[in-house]
C-alpha cells in the first residue's frame, strides 16, 4: 500500500476515535439532560456522530480495499 494511502488510513482511524469520543459525550449528556429540549439536542448531535462514523467506516473500507479516495 503506498505511504499516501497508509497515511490516509491513519487520519481515518484517528477521525473514527474522535467520532467515538464525541458519540460517548453526547450519550451521557442524553442521560443527564433534565430538560426536553436540551435532551433532544443532545441525541441529535448523537446521531450525528453515528453517521459520521458509518461515513469514515466506509471511506476506510474502500480506502483498504485499493480503491482510490
């Protein structure tokens, strides 16, 4: 796999850490929220991080599998 690609994986597994971190946050703000409102905020933001995450996944897949990025 050439450097460049290597490299890429890297950054994407780092992305995908931070993703994960992001994700908990949120989740244990869902928990804690008292207020519906703010509540609902928080899982938006949640779910958000879960398709960011999907999305990394896939670019890292396909990365891995040799096709171009």
């Amino acid at each position: 796999m050439a450097e460049e690609s290597q490299n890429s994986l890297e950054m994407l597994k780092t992305a995908l850490e931070m993703e994960k971190k992001g994700e908990k946050f949120y989740a244990e703000a869902v928990e804690k929220a008292q207020n519906p409102v703010g509540k609902q905020i928080w899982e938006m933001l949640r779910a958000d991080e879960l398709v960011h995450m999907q999305r990394i996944r896939k670019i890292y897949e396909s990365l891995s599998g040799g096709e171009p990025w």
